[in-house]
C-alpha cells in the first residue's frame, strides 16, 4: 500500500481510527480470553475436582502428572486457556516493546479503508469512524 494509492493515510482522523481498530482488536482478544477462563476452565477444574483434593493432601509432581494424563480433555482445556492467555500476552508485551510490525499496520489501515468504504452499515462504524 503506497502513498499515492491512499492519499488518506498522512490524516490525522485515518491514523486515529487505525488506532482506535488496534485498541478494539486488542480489547477483543482480552475479551476472548476472559470468555476462555470464566466457561472453558471451570469446567475443566470441576472434571480436576478430585485430583485437586489429592493434590492439596499429598502433593507431589507425579501426581499433578498423572491427575492431568488421565484426564486429557480437562488437560487439553487448560493448556488452551493457558496457551491463548500466554500468546495474547506475547502479542501485545511485543507491540508495546517493538511497536506494531508493519504487515500488521498496512492490514489495519486496510480495515479502516473498508470500514469507511462501508460505511455505517458496517459493525465497526460507530467504534472506528464516529
């Protein structure tokens, strides 16, 4: 995406709303992995209810390995919910630290091009552009 086939993109308002899109994207991730903890992990850790209770009288390591290999699907689970919090976390200490790579800001103001193109018809209008 070069400057003449986007004039727009030295605008003040175009950088704002990539940067409010950037803020919504990161919100909608955090949004995801809360929605992980509070449905997926629960449920995982009731299924884990009577390995905790072992765990909490004998702990030891070869427990918590057994407990976790005889229950693959609550393993599975928590080691998702573990995985997206830990990859979110990586993603945005990296965009705080390094700032946002440039294939992800040309994808961002690729966005912002469609949403303005839409314009209030589609869903991210109002967060965007208004």
């Amino acid at each position: 995406m070069d400057q003449s086939e986007h004039p727009s993109i030295t605008d003040p308002a175009f950088t704002q709303q990539v940067q409010r899109l950037h803020r919504l994207t990161v919100y909608g991730r955090w949004l995801f992995v809360s929605c992980l903890w509070l449905t997926i992990a629960p449920i995982c850790l009731w299924d884990l209810r009577t390995e905790i209770a072992l765990w909490q009288q004998y702990f030891t390591w070869v427990a918590v390995r057994y407990g976790l290999f005889y229950h693959p699907l609550s393993t599975l689970g928590l080691g998702f919910c573990i995985g997206m919090t830990v990859a979110v976390l990586v993603w945005q200490s990296r965009n705080i630290l390094l700032g946002l790579p440039q294939q992800e800001k040309q994808r961002l103001e690729k966005q912002v091009f469609q949403i303005r193109q839409q314009g209030a018809t589609h869903p991210l209008w109002k967060w965007v552009c208004h």
